[in-house]
C-alpha cells in the first residue's frame, strides 16, 4: 500500500477548503447566490492566497512540484491550516519534488537502555514512549499499569490505533472513544507524509482500513494531528474514571520517538486514584517477581 502524491494533495487541498466557509475567511458576501460547493470555492482560494485561479487549480489538482515556500505560506494562510496541517503541506510538496522512494526511515522500535532508566526513575506519574506508528515501545511500571487493558491485548507490537479500532474493550477504556480514535487516525495520516513507504505503517493502514469501517471513513477526511499537551479521559478497570493531563516530548537523540508522562490535577479524585493504581501496580509487580524468583528457586531445586 503505497501513497499516491497526486492525489494525496488534491484530497488535502479541497478538503481544507471544502471546510472553510466564506464568513471564516471573512469574505461573507463574495460572489452571492446559491453555492454549488460546500466551503470556498478555488476563486475565493486563489484570490486569499495572492495567485490566479488557473494556478490554484493546477496545485489542487496535485501539482506541487517547484513551488515557493512563499505560495506555500500564502495557501496554508488562505486555508488557515494549524501548526500541523502546515507541515503536512511541507511534506507534501516535499514529496512532490523528490518523488516517493522506496527507501524509508527506519522507526524505531524500542529504546536505549539510558531512556528506559529515565522512564524507570519516574516513579510518581504514568510515563510511556511511542514511535510514530503509535506502537508503545517502552513505559514504566504506573505507565503500564495505566495502560493495561491496551497491554491486555493480543496484538504485537502494541499499538493504540489498533487497540482503538479493533479491540472492544477500547469503547470502555477511552470514554470518548470516537476523539480519541480520530486522534490516532490523524497522527498516522501525518506519519504517512513524512515517511510514506515505512512497511510497518502500511501494513497497519492497511489492516485498519480493511477491519475498521469508521477508520476507512476518518482516513478518507486527511485530518492530521501531532499530540503536544491536553487532557485525557480513561476509564481504568482497576481504579475507575480518570481526567489527565499529559505532555509529550521528543527524544531529539533518537528521532522518531515520544515521551508522554501524565499526571493529575492537585487534590482531585483522579489523583487519589492515580495513587491508588501506583500502590496496586508495585503491589502486582512485587508479586511477579517473587512468583519468578520462587520458579528459578524450584528448577534449581530440579
């Protein structure tokens, strides 16, 4: 399942405009009469971003190859895209100017040893870290313990996209199940810009949308999304409702990869029972150590 730029452009540019009306762009009474197309028409477009409609047309049909960052600049301003659909864009024309390669960047798939101790020396607050695929490649004992019913399931490597779409338990996990699912489907349509031809990614696009009516539809809106702060809701089988905050930080030493830490608010409920849950998962892990040590004990014995 490769990607085709043409059409990945064409889908992106009239999708963004097909979402701007013309009072958001403060253009209310432009052109009069009934409007054939939802959003802004191309003349509307090509007139907010300072070239001719002939030329607009030529880049919504797909055609990004040698153009400025200046034109650039000026259609994610016409489309008042954010931060991300901004750099979407840019990987896009990217694209367009050096063609889809078969080669791709390698996603990591675990981490060094030094990050795993900074994760273990968080001890207070939910800490994990995904690769741009979404596949959690390491956490630390209350971030796996957050995370256990995505842990829980069968699929390997573990992934929160197909934890969302495919295993039931996640409706109950994620109480706001469908933002937390167009989330992830909008952090892989940006992966698929910037390393396109990764195999790993295809094979879960293509799994997703072969399984996953919702994930088909939502991946056809060309939403992208990069995770950055917010809040989190879970329902937690162990310790009931939580209301999260994270923040997530890059490993610039190892590209690819995210930390997210969570934490809770000062004196709520959720941060009562985030402390309950590090007690029950040192607890749980306690015990797993002494059924290991009292397994190696009895084959030495044997």
């Amino acid at each position: 399942m490769g990607i085709d730029v043409r059409n990945e452009i064409r889908d992106f540019l009239s999708s963004r405009r097909a979402r701007l009306t013309p009072d958001q762009a403060g253009m209310p009474s432009f052109g009069g009469g009934t409007r054939r197309v939802p959003g802004l028409r191309r003349h509307e477009v090509a007139m907010l971003a300072g070239v001719s409609v002939d030329y607009y047309t030529r880049l919504e049909r797909g055609t990004l190859k040698g153009v400025s960052e200046g034109v650039l600049d000026g259609l994610a301003t016409a489309l008042q895209l954010d931060e991300a659909e901004r750099a979407h864009l840019a990987d896009l024309a990217r694209l367009a100017n050096a063609g889809v390669k078969t080669t791709h960047r390698a996603v990591p798939t675990s981490v060094r040893p030094a990050v795993q101790r900074l994760l273990d020396a968080v001890t207070g607050a939910p800490a994990w870290v995904r690769n741009e695929r979404l596949d959690i490649v390491a956490t630390n004992t209350l971030g796996r313990a957050l995370y256990a019913p995505v842990f829980a399931g069968a699929g390997r490597p573990v992934n929160t996209a197909r934890f969302a779409f495919l295993d039931p338990a996640a409706r109950d996990f994620f109480p706001r199940w469908e933002q937390t699912a167009r989330d992830a489907v909008a952090v892989l349509r940006t992966t698929a810009a910037s390393n396109p031809c990764e195999p790993g990614l295809m094979t879960l696009v293509g799994e997703l949308s072969v399984k996953s009516e919702e994930f088909r539809t939502w991946w056809a809106e060309h939403d992208v999304h990069v995770h950055r702060s917010g809040r989190k809701h879970l329902h937690h089988p162990i310790v009931g409702d939580l209301e999260l905050t994270f923040e997530a930080l890059d490993l610039v030493a190892d590209p690819g990869l995210t930390v997210f830490t969570y934490g809770a608010d000062p004196g709520s409920e959720s941060e009562r029972s985030l402390s309950l849950l590090g007690t029950w998962a040192a607890t749980e892990l306690a015990e797993q150590r002494a059924a290991t040590r009292t397994a190696e004990s009895a084959d030495r014995v044997d």
